[in-house]
C-alpha cells in the first residue's frame, strides 16, 4: 500500500478500508498529489526536485454569472460534434490534434508561470512552482492556494519575462487564489465557462508547467464529476471534476478547457502510486471560482461554515460490522469541543479511539436531503451561510429524530486529532 503525501512535506499512513480510518477515501491506497512543483529545499540545489501541496478546499458551484470577470470570449471555428454538455446527442469529437493546437494557440498567452519562495532557517530557500492564467486585462490571475503557499508576494513569469506579483487574496480550503500584476499592453483573459454542463466524456484540455516544463498541453475527457478528496485541514474538497487529462507536479492553478477555449477547472491535484501521472486528475470547477471572486479581489477573508464532527463514511462492511440500521450515512465519531454539533447535542462514539463502538449519531439527511457519506454532508452544509440554522436528521439508538444545528464559522485551528470534521 502506497502513502498519501500530506501537503506539508510528510506522508500519512497508508489507508486502510473504507470505513476504518477517519479519512475516508474510496478505493485503493494511492498517493494524493497537489500539483505545485518545489525545486527542492535550496535553490542551488534543484536537481533535488520534491513535490509540494499546502491546500484545502470545498465549496458549491455558483453561477457563471454571479462576480463573473469581463472577459472579451475568445472564438474558435464551429466544430461538428462539440462537446459543451447539455442535451446535445451528437458524440463528443475524438482529441483532435488540429483542436488542441488551435485552443493552445489561442490560450498560451494568457498563460503564466508563478513562482513562491519560502526561506526556511535549517534549509534555506525553498521555490514552489505552478501555473496561473489572466481572469481579466487588468492583470489579475487565478491559480490554486496551495501554489502561492502563504506568501505575499511571488513571481510571475509571462513570455520570458518576470513581474511582481502581489497575492490579492487566497482560500486554502477552497484552494483558490488571485495574484494582481502590472499587465503588459495587449493581454488578454482567458474566458470563463462552465463546469455545470459537463458530462463524462466531454473532450478537455490543460495546458500547465509540469516539471518546469513550460506551457505544456496535454488532453483528455472528463472521467467522473463530483469527486470528492480528504484534504489535511480536516474538510473533505468535493464537486471536482476528474480527468484523464495527464497532470503532474507544477500543472497545479493551470486551466482545464473545453473545447470552446473555455476554463471550465484549475488543475489542482492528482491520484497517484508512482509520483505521477496514471490518468487520475482533479480540477476545481471554475464556477466556484467565479462565485468567489468577488471576495477574493477585494482581498478580503473567505469564510466557510463548520459542523465539528469527527466522522466515518457508512458502508455496508462497517454496517454489517458494527449491527447498525443503515449502510449509508455519517457515523459521528466526536464531536469537537465548543462546535456547533457539540452545542445541538450530537453524540458521538461511546468508545475509545483504539477500540470504538460505533454507536455515535447517524447523520442521514440535511434539511431532508439525504446524506449518504462526509462529502455530501460537507456539499450540503457549505450551500448554507454562517449562522444559519441546518435540521439534521439522524438516527440515535436506532432512533430517528431531527437536530437544530447552528453553523458557525470554520475556525482557524482545529484539535490536533480532529481529521473528517465537515
């Protein structure tokens, strides 16, 4: 079994089977890879190549037009057999070469490399690496959180040549971030599409900086959508939309384009064994973008609501295991100290953390929307603003019964331990 690497330089365990560790991961142990490339732990030495992650994310998908940056759309010659989702029954186009060339063409200039350097007393300076791209002709570039790493400034290189680069703001959980530069004269954005009319199979396209090596493109289709991902703030990222797109270490704030040139993703993060690419990448739909931008320009802070749950995803195993009513679900481990659920009554499990009984709460809905594991319980509360009250509908010795929640806002820092806590 392969290790998860972590985000901040180190590896977590490997995963067991779903239902038995408090990340939950469905399938097989392999590594989960942000996208950011660091040079290694000092500049001079860079053959030591490491890969880098620092974000975290969720959100909900918001309207393209809600914040939506102007941006002048980019046109391509009509092609039989598009694939922009919808109720379209002609099949997507195969990866044409002449299509991909063309949106590279047309998408490379608006296309940048970011470069964040951290200092570190024992190592010394450290580079992490990604890729951004223009949201507007005022300067401003979307790239992932995780990418600019906590700092205020970073370089942005556009056609060989280097700018400053100030980072407007950034949202780890949601790993998002703008970085304003002066703008030479004639550049242009990117425009900004959808990723609500996608459908496995819709032909994609990323165009990134693996490895250092500038202004790649690769292509693929979309895999699956609504892919979630345990991230090591403790929230589980969902609504990602998977690829077989090749992504590897430095695509990371890169876009993901549909056949029309549109950002329909940013690249952010990768499933892999081998420390690269087998054809299992994620993007950040661009819609949650666009519903933040607003916020995210002015700099100001995003907030999320928060539950403060320690939880497991149900499964028919851990059902069967455990005696319990259902196989679909939220089995409430703990609850974290002062939290929302704490306040409402939630319990958790009666047992230790090395021999657990399983008979916490059971969360099953959400204001009557059915839950059936920690990504859809963290989808659905994160539709909801802080302070709203949320109807939990749970099971409690076999019992159903309703909870009023009040959300709060998702704190700074949370209990060493607390891992899946939507």
């Amino acid at each position: 079994m392969a290790n998860r690497w972590r985000g901040d330089g180190g590896w977590d365990q490997p995963r067991g089977p779903k239902g038995n560790r408090l990340i939950v991961w469905a399938g097989v142990a392999v590594l989960v890879y942000g996208l950011g490339i660091g040079t290694g732990a000092v500049i001079a030495h860079s053959n030591s190549a490491t890969v880098g992650f620092s974000g975290n994310l969720p959100g909900t998908a918001g309207s393209e037009a809600q914040g939506a940056p102007s941006s002048p759309a980019q046109s391509l010659p009509p092609q039989s057999g598009g694939s922009t989702g919808g109720t379209s029954t002609d099949l997507s186009p195969t990866l044409d070469s002449g299509i991909i060339a063309q949106i590279y063409k047309q998408s490379i200039p608006s296309i940048v490399t970011i470069t964040a350097v951290t200092d570190s007393k024992t190592s010394g300076p450290s580079e992490d690496i990604g890729t951004g791209f223009f949201i507007n002709n005022q300067g401003d570039i979307a790239t992932n959180a995780h990418v600019v790493n906590g700092q205020k400034t970073v370089t942005v290189t556009l056609a060989g040549k280097d700018y400053k680069g100030q980072v407007v703001g950034a949202d780890t959980m949601d790993d998002l971030a703008i970085v304003h530069i002066t703008p030479p004269s004639g550049v242009q954005p990117l425009p900004l599409g959808t990723a609500k009319t996608l459908v496995p199979g819709d032909m994609v396209i990323a165009i990134g900086n693996p490895f250092q090596l500038t202004g790649s493109v690769s292509a693929g289709i979309v895999s699956g959508l609504n892919r979630s991902m345990p991230t090591q703030s403790g929230r589980v990222m969902s609504g990602l939309v998977q690829t077989d797109a090749s992504l590897n270490p430095g695509n990371s704030g890169g876009p993901l384009l549909n056949d029309r040139g549109q950002v329909v993703g940013i690249d952010t993060a990768i499933e892999s064994p081998v420390q690269g690419s087998v054809g299992i990448g994620f993007a950040i739909p661009i819609d949650r973008l666009i519903r933040l931008l607003p916020t995210l320009l002015q700099g100001q802070t995003v907030t999320h609501p928060w539950l403060g749950i320690e939880a497991l995803d149900l499964s028919p195993a851990l059902a069967q295991q455990a005696k319990l009513p259902v196989s679909q679900g939220v089995l409430v481990m703990s609850t974290v100290p002062g939290s929302p659920a704490a306040k409402a009554g939630i319990r958790g499990d009666s047992g230790t953390s090395t021999n657990p009984k399983y008979d916490g709460d059971i969360i099953i809905a959400v204001d009557g929307s059915p839950v059936s594991d920690v990504a859809s319980l963290t989808a659905d509360i994160s539709q909801d603003p802080i302070g709203s009250v949320v109807k939990l509908t749970i099971l409690r010795n076999g019992q159903q019964m309703t909870v009023n929640v009040t959300l709060a806002p998702w704190p700074k820092t949370l209990p060493g331990s607390t891992n899946n806590a939507p």
